[in-house]
C-alpha cells in the first residue's frame, strides 16, 4: 500500500531527529505544516503528487507574501523528500519541480557600520547581564570572522590551545582556525566555568535537546532586538549580521576575496577552493586583525567586581544569571 505524503514526511523527519539533525528536521516539520495548510496531507498519497498540484503550492506561498528563499527552501524540501520516495519504489519517478523556483535569490544586506560596532561596544550594560552576554556573543561572533551562533554554542574549551581556536562549521563540515585576538580572551575568560567544558555559557551541557538551542537562539535574537533599539539602528541586529559586517568591512579594508571566502568557511566554489588551497594561516590571521582594528580597542563594559563574580559562577548559575532580561 502507497503511504500518503504525510506518513511519508513523517518517517523523514523522524529518521532526521534519530541521526541528531534536529534543525534540518524541524525544516522539514515546517515545510510539512505550510504544505497541510494548502492540501490534505493525510489522504494524498505519493503518487497523486503533480506538477499542478506543486505549482498551486508555490502560488499559495507567494499569497502569503513569502520572500522567494523562503518559497524556494520549502520546495527543495519537497523535492527531497520526493526523490527519496521514488528511491524506495514507493512512486514512479516524474518532473514536478521544473516549473517552481528552487534557487536562491540575492538577499537583502545585513552589514552595519563600523561605527555601529563601536557605539555596541561603548554600551554601559552593567545592570542588565542578559542584553550584555547576547552583546559579547555578537561581537564574539565578529571577532571569529563570523562564526555562526550554533557553532558559538557547541565550542568547549579544547577548542582553544595555544591562542588558536580549531572547529568544525555546522554548516559545512569545514574544519577553520581562528587566532584569537586578546579583545576576543577577554570576553571568553569574563564566562569561563571550571566545572564545565564549554566554552561559553549557552545552553545547559545536561540538557542538549533540539529545543535548548532554539530557545537560546530566540533569546539572543530578542536581545539583540533589544539592543538595536536602543542605539536607533536602521539595520536592525540579528544572528547573521556580525558575519555580514565582518565580510563588509573585511572588502573594504582591502582584504582579497579568496582570503574572505576562506575566513568565513565557504567551500562552494570550486575555482575559489583552488585558490583557497595555497593560503597560509597567518594570512587570514592577519586580515582578521586588520578587520578588528578598524573597531578600535577594546573598551570593557563589565566593571571588575561584576567580572570576579561570574568567575565565581558555576556553569547553572552562569545561565540563569545571563538569561536575565
């Protein structure tokens, strides 16, 4: 018997949570809620998918004033999860995506000003601990050419030896180094724990559920909502703009693209990766530095007894004491 699509997409989602792939799964979790919004799910069964039937969910999409990545995420999911049931025999093999975009379309730019920086920097938020572990984050983040906010909160402490920090981007799977500059120690010895080993207070090492890390996700996007309106940013702060800004200001500095391309961890392109092959380390090392001095030095915005009593924090305390809003 032919398993309807919603039995179907639910054995992928499924098989995703089993192999840890807890966001990828909760993609396809939302791609099939929009999909059961515009049909039955539970009664199509997989061979009454059509060519028709995906064009009218794109338009549906579109009604909804979706943006065209989002449109096209849903529908190389789709897409997915279709090939694999013709893989298992479960539906003949047919063209249903041909006519439905499933590219990515040029986004809107998310970099700040170097001024913008600073003023984040310059902030006095002694009383709010929250808003200023969300603003070390961000600027961890840039100090790190970058890094995304899920490869911040897997770090743990071997990550780091010798003043370099080694990890593998999520995103990827790239292995990337990174010198780490002493404004960038500061912030990383202000939350250190003995008892743990990450590196950064995130989220709870005893509790590493798919729903731990989107809960500290949103709450760092509300802080750096927060923090946008009061510096009066037009360009509102969010997870992915310290990695934009860096790549700006990186451009604008001089740094070659082949080295940008390198620093963030992109392996896409193939004529880039050959040129990529022959760097050296210090190179990129060396942009990065160029990157942050562009920021100044490095103010402190936590006075001295507020850093000695976070070093005396265990790592439960040092959770609850940043979440505060």
């Amino acid at each position: 018997m032919t398993p309807t699509f919603f039995q179907w997409m639910t054995v992928q989602i499924a098989e995703l949570e089993n192999t840890k792939r807890f966001k990828t799964a909760q993609g396809y979790r939302n791609c099939l809620r929009s999909f059961s919004a515009f049909c039955d799910t539970k009664k199509l069964i997989l061979k009454n998918l059509s060519p028709k039937l995906i064009a009218g969910y794109q338009q549906f999409l579109l009604s909804k004033r979706l943006c065209l990545n989002t449109v096209s995420f849903y529908m190389r999911i789709l897409r997915a999860v279709f090939n694999k049931a013709v893989k298992a025999g479960l539906t003949p093999p047919q063209d249903l995506f041909s006519n439905v975009y499933t590219g990515i379309a040029k986004t809107e730019k998310r970099a700040i000003h170097v001024d913008n920086i600073r003023h984040l920097k310059s902030l006095e938020l002694d009383d709010k601990q929250g808003l200023a572990f969300s603003r070390d984050l961000f600027l961890l983040s840039f100090y790190f050419r970058g890094m995304a906010f899920v490869d911040l909160a897997k770090l743990k402490k071997d990550n780091v030896q010798n003043g370099v920090l080694r990890y593998t981007r999520s995103k990827t799977k790239q292995d990337l180094r990174v010198r780490v500059e002493p404004c960038a120690k500061e912030i990383l010895d202000r939350y250190a724990c003995q008892i743990s080993d990450r590196l950064l207070p995130i989220i709870n090492p005893f509790e590493t559920c798919a729903k731990t890390y989107d809960n500290a996700l949103r709450l760092y996007n509300k802080h750096l909502s927060q923090l946008s309106k009061m510096m009066f940013l037009q360009q509102p702060l969010s997870s992915y703009v310290a990695r934009h800004s860096w790549a700006t200001l990186a451009k604008k500095s001089g740094v070659d693209l082949a080295v940008i391309s390198e620093s963030l961890g992109h392996n896409s392109i193939l004529t880039t990766q050959i040129y990529l092959d022959s760097l050296d380390h210090d190179r990129i090392d060396d942009a990065n530095s160029r990157v942050i001095s562009l920021v100044d030095s490095w103010t402190c915005s936590v006075s001295y007894k507020e850093t000695e009593q976070l070093k005396n924090r265990t790592y439960r305390q040092l959770i609850q004491y940043i979440n505060q809003n």
